[in-house]
C-alpha cells in the first residue's frame, strides 16, 4: 500500500518535472530573444560604422583629413561602436490580448503562449498544470498554421479561442480581488473556475490540434497511394 510520505514525494517529482520542462522551453524563447537582440545590435553598430566612413570619404574628397583627421575618425568609429554595444537592448515587447485579433495566424500561438507566459505570477498554485498543457499545445499547434488560410472555418475557430476565450478567461479571474479568490462561491472558488476553464481551453487546444493533423495524414495517405499506383505500376509494365 502506497504511503502517504511515498504519495507526497510523487507529486513533488511530478511538479519539478513539470517545472524543470517549462524553463527548458521559456529558455529557449529566452535564448532566441538574446540572439535575435545581438544580431540587431550588430546591425546596428555596422549601419554606424559604415556611415562614418563613407561621411569621411566624402569629405575628405574637399578637404583633406591628413593624420589627425584619420585618428578623429577612428576615435570617432571607436565611440561609437563602444557605445552602441554597451547600451542596453530594447526590453521584450508587451503583448497585449487587443492585438490578437490583428497577430498573422501562423504567430498567434506564440504570442499567446508569450502572454500566457507572464500571466502565471497573478494565478492560483491549483492552475498550474492547465498552464503548462495549454503551453505545450500552443507550441505544437503552431506549426500547423503556416498553410492554414486566415478565412477558412478552422482559422476562425482557433483565433475566437486564442484571441478572445483565453484572454477573457484569464482577465476576468483577474479582475476578482485577491481575498474572494479563494472563497466558495456557488459551489466553487474562482481559483477552480479558472482551473476549470483552463482545463476545457487545453481540451480544444489538442482536438483543433488532432483535426488539423489528420488533415495532414490524409493527404499523406492519399500522396503514398499516389507514389504507389504510378511507380509500382510502372515497374509492373516494365517487368
């Protein structure tokens, strides 16, 4: 018979995979983020750097720039490759629920996962897991949209729940003051309301998922018949 103890230490494990995953992937986002920041930030240095040079060539074309002109521009590129690299990057943009409705198809399930992503600190402990599977099929359903038309069913469907079920849902729990968060009503708390409509957002998430993937596996299906019929007959004539 499981102990208690035994029982404790299960969920324990269970909670700090579920954690040591979801910063695996929000590192990831975060470490893309970096990446694409440096990029621009050489960019932007080399923008700079070039521009000095072609405003000295061109000046030194009428007056010539001699050893102290040279010695200018370089302290000049200097600065200003220093300063450009020490400066601070641009913080992540905020993304706000409102511009769901306008974010391309094939980015809204990034976005949703990015903005669910801060809103964990204003949920309840009881929440958590909802949080994480909706996360994992964000991720999963986005690549599924890069050849998904924005004026087809299935596209409506999926930003009515991205763009407005799960933002309202979220906003509305946050909209409750802390203390009543917790307090029974009507037979539950707001705490297990948001877990619960979580729960079902996450249940629509993976069958919107699983209708989209067999999409996918019929018209692979179809294609490996195809292949089939025309080569293996091909070599049947031949034989």
């Amino acid at each position: 018979m499981t102990s208690e103890v035994d029982e404790q230490i299960a969920r324990s494990t269970e909670l700090l995979n579920r954690t040591s995953d979801r910063y695996r992937s929000l590192g990831s986002r975060q470490r893309a983020y970096r990446q694409e920041s440096l990029v621009k930030r050489l960019g932007r240095i080399a923008i700079a750097d070039v521009a000095i040079l072609v405003a000295a060539m061109v000046i030194g074309w009428f007056v010539p720039l001699g050893i102290g002109g040279a010695m200018l521009v370089m302290l000049l590129l200097a600065a200003v490759t220093f300063g450009l690299a020490v400066l601070p990057g641009s913080a992540p943009p905020e993304i706000k629920p409102e511009t769901f409705r306008q974010t391309p198809l094939r980015i809204l399930p990034l976005r949703t996962e990015q903005w669910l992503e801060r809103q964990r600190g204003d949920m309840p402990a009881q929440a958590m897991r909802q949080v994480d599977g909706i996360e994992r099929r964000l991720e999963t359903l986005g690549p599924q949209l890069a050849g998904l038309e924005e004026d087809t069913p299935a596209a409506g469907e999926i930003r009515k729940l991205l763009a407005d079920n799960l933002p309202g849902l979220v906003e509305s729990y946050a909209r409750v003051p802390a203390p009543l968060r917790s307090v029974e009503r009507n037979g539950k708390t707001p705490d297990q309301q948001l877990a619960d409509g979580l729960a079902v957002i996450e249940r629509e998430i993976a069958q919107m998922t699983e209708q989209l993937a067999s999409g996918d596996l019929d018209l692979l299906a179809t294609r490996g018949r195809y292949l089939q019929i025309k080569y293996q007959g091909d070599d049947v004539i031949e034989g």
